[in-house]
C-alpha cells in the first residue's frame, strides 16, 4: 500500500467500524508512515453493503477519500445460514462500492467481515460458515475489480472464542487481531509494530557521528531511555525503540481519538444527518474548528525532531533480591504504617490510631501463614524474570490479603555516581537506600515497568536496596532495574 503526502483515508464499513478501535489502532500506524494522512471513519451500526452503497454520496464522496476502506459484511447475512441468495446480493453491493470509490478517484481495500463468537448466542451458531462464504465472495469482488482484499475472518477465528462479549463486536484483543492482520495484509507492519493496547511501536534509525568513549551508554529520546549500547554499537548505528518513541505514539493516539470524537458529533449530530431540532450548523462548524485544531497538533507531534541524548551508563545488576514475609498489620488501616521487624530503626511512621502493639499474634491472619506481628521472618531468594526485573512475591509469600512483604539485595557500584532506578509495583512501597528512607508511594494499583524513576546517588562500593511492598488483595508483585550514570553526556536532536 503506497501512501503519499496529504492522502485521504476514509474507513467505511458497519458497527464494528464505527466502533473506532480496528481502524484506531490502524490510524495511527497509517501516520507513523505517512503523518499528512487525513483519515475519517464514517462507519454506521447494522449497515449491510447494500446500506453503505445507498449512504456514499451522502457519507463518503464529499471527503474525496483516494484510499477507501470498504468493511461490511456481517449484517449481510442477516445471521441466517449461507444463502446463495444473500451472498450474491452482497457481492453486487462490494462491486458498486468499489466502482463508486474507484470513480471518486480512491484506491480502494475490501475488508471481510471477522468471525463471531458462536458460543455467546444461540442465534449465532453456525454463523461463522455463513461469514466465511461472504469472505470468499469478498475476496472474489477485490481480485475480478482489481481492489486490495483484507482477510479479517480468518485470523479471527483462528484466535478462538473470548474475543467478542456480545459475540459480534470484538472487544479490544479482538480490534488488535484484525489491525495487525490487516497491517500485515497491506505491507504495513514490517517496520511498525503494534503494541498490545494498540498503540503503534515505532523506530528510529539513529547513530552516533561523535566518537564516544569506550564504555556503556544509554540513549535517552524525549527524556526517556530508549536502550543502553556500546560505544561501538551507537558509532555504527542502532534501531531505537521504546522510551519517548512509545511515550509520543501514545499520545498521537490519544489525539486521534479526541479527534474522531469530536469530528464525529459535528457529522451525526449536528451537521446534516442530526434530527431536524438537532441540526446546528454553527455547532457542527465550530466542532470541526475543533477537530482541525486537533489535527494540527497531531501532525506537529508527528513531524516534530526527537530529542536525543546519550549519557554514560552502566547496568546495574539488582539481586539476587530475598524476600521476608508475609508480615500482617493489627488492624486493616496499618497496612501502610505498621512497621515489621525488616525495617531500619526510626525510619517508620507512627501507628495509625489506636492500634495496639504488636502481641506476638496476628489478628484473621490467612490461614497457613505463620507471620506473627514482631517476629522477624527468615529471608527467602526470590526469582528475577525478564528484563524489567519482575519479582512475582506470591511463591514465597503466598496468595495471601492485607500484608506486608520486605525485599532487599545488594549492589556493588563500579564508581560513585546517580543510580537510575526504575521501579513498579502491586500494590505501593516504601523504599530505602543504604538504611535512609527515599521514596514512599501509598497506592493500590496493578504494576508496570518504571511506574516511578529515581535518580539516588550512590558510593563506590556496596550498596543496599530495602523495599517494604503492600498487598491489599490480587496480585502482588515488584520491577525494578537500574542504570549508574557516571558523568558527562551530550545531546542532539533528530527526526522522527
């Protein structure tokens, strides 16, 4: 698929289009390759083909679009099983589309139908033989008409059941699936990924034309590490991922759908298709003032240089990490206050309340668990997992609510300088450095890599990490990773 500056890309299908997540998640992969893309998505709950040939001069024509998406299909059927009737009144539809979109000058893609959850609802079963009859004539229309064929059913129906809550609309994994068959179909996904929220991974190209000091060095795109290489390897010339590339594409993506939002209700509501005391030309032009204000500010974060700089890092090797624990509070507001045994002296706040003093028993302590408030349990090495230094507590701790785990380990600096460290949890944590209180973080929440970046300066030497994690019910889990930044460095700016 060839795509060229200012082109104009129209997604035109039924519910499942105007759902906005699919053709989302392809949106802003199309950008990331060409970022003068003007893309609309007129989809229309419960259109057939035959709706969407009726709605072109109304919907589609007067956007110009020279790429048209055509997605329709799962109406057609009209969830009955194959009729060689219906397949034949579908295929005519696709047909007129693509002469109709060829006509306006478009390039025009016919997408299939995807599968359906047969298992959700009785008036699906069997339904998928009838969507893959429909496929095949999808595909026959694109080869006779000389249009690009996107295959959606079968990847969807290969995934299996649990993609769609209703059976019919995908829910989010479902959109996935079909934006990155349909990538792959048109060519689109060799250099950009997505994601798996959708979000578009981009790359960029990047080396370093100065010569750099023999050593590690980690390379920072908007202020965010995007890797940590060699000398040598940033002298010949890396692929950057991740950090401020992923931090930049998420925030397009949000634009692009604050932008189909508000260009949407100035279409539906209150353009010309609103209900005669809805119609509000004023409104709808100043919506799509809106929407073209919106679009500015994409294409410039698009088109806009990466700033790049490099700083003189070192991986620091973080554990074996030992973990003590299950410890459990005297009563459910101590969770985050109540300190164990683990902790430095001095460096917890006080009770909360009236909680009494530890008694050498826990109070509804789970059952199995042999944490007593004031005994010092023993430390137990647990398992580091993948590159963002996943530590899972529930082996050692147990699937246990309302408690209290210690994890510590020493590091040994190569030189004094700023520790990186980059930490995520489920739930919060209190965290020490050397027996001195740094950071406390009072949250329940899932975890992620790098939820909070600390910047701690750290001695030549031995170094050692303590982290107090909360458990308040679900999972219970920690990352962390760090880099040594010595000194020096230097920046530049690059584009995208």
């Amino acid at each position: 698929m060839q795509l060229r500056p200012e082109d104009r890309v129209l997604f035109y299908g039924d519910s499942i289009t105007e759902q906005h997540l699919w053709t989302l998640y392809l949106e802003n992969l199309l950008l990331w390759h060409e970022p003068s893309l003007i893309i609309r998505n007129r989809g229309w709950a419960a259109n057939r083909a035959a709706d969407g040939l009726a709605r072109f001069d109304r919907d589609a024509a007067p956007l110009a679009p020279t790429w048209l998406f055509v997605a329709f299909g799962m109406n057609d059927g009209q969830y009955q099983p194959p009729s060689p009737a219906l397949a034949a009144a579908y295929e005519a539809a696709l047909t007129g589309l693509v002469r109709r979109g060829r006509a306006s000058g478009a390039g025009v893609v016919l997408c299939s139908p995807p599968a359906v959850d047969e298992a959700r609802d009785p008036v699906l079963a069997g339904y998928n033989e009838t969507l893959a009859l429909l496929t095949d004539r999808c595909r026959h229309v694109a080869e006779r008409e000389g249009a690009r064929f996107v295959d959606l059913f079968h990847p969807t129906l290969a995934a299996g059941p649990g993609l769609s809550p209703d059976g019919i609309h995908p829910a989010a994994r479902g959109h996935l699936i079909m934006a990155r068959a349909a990538a792959r179909q048109l060519g689109l996904g060799d250099r950009i990924g997505l994601l798996e929220d959708g979000t578009p991974d981009p790359s960029l190209d990047w080396r370093r034309a100065a010569p750099l000091a023999p050593g590690r060095w980690s390379v920072y795109v908007d202020g965010e590490r995007a890797g940590n290489y060699t000398a040598d390897e940033l002298s010949r010339g890396v692929s950057l991922r991740g950090g401020g590339l992923r931090a930049r594409a998420r925030a397009v993506m949000a634009l692009s759908q604050a932008l189909w939002q508000v260009e949407r209700a100035a279409w539906r509501t209150c353009g010309p298709l609103g209900w005669d005391e809805a119609r509000n030309p004023a409104g709808a032009a100043a919506l799509q003032a809106v929407a073209a204000e919106l679009e500015g500010r994409r294409r410039r974060l698009l088109t806009q240089p990466f700033a790049v700089e490099v700083h003189p890092e070192i991986p620091v090797a973080l554990g074996p990490w030992e973990v003590s624990g299950p410890y459990f509070p005297d009563a459910p507001e101590a969770l985050m206050t109540r300190r164990f045994p683990p902790e430095p002296a001095g460096q917890a706040p006080e009770p909360v309340g009236d909680a009494p003093e530890p008694t050498g028993k826990a109070p509804d302590a789970v059952e199995g668990s042999n944490a007593v408030p004031g005994e010092f349990l023993p430390w137990k090495v647990a398992e580091t997992a993948g590159p963002q230094g996943f530590v899972d507590l529930q082996p050692l701790c147990g699937p246990v609510n309302r408690a209290v785990a210690y994890a510590r380990c020493t590091f040994t600096a190569p030189g004094a300088g700023e520790l990186i460290l980059h930490l995520g949890s489920d739930d919060g944590y209190r965290l020490w450095l050397n027996g001195q209180q740094v950071a406390e973080v009072p949250v329940f929440r899932g975890s992620a890599p790098g939820q909070e970046v600390y910047r701690l300066p750290v001695a030549q030497g031995e170094n050692r990490l303590l982290l107090r994690i909360h458990q308040g019910i679900g999972d219970w889990n920690f990352y962390a990773t760090a880099y040594l930044r010595t000194n020096g460095g230097s920046s530049c700016t690059t584009d995208r």
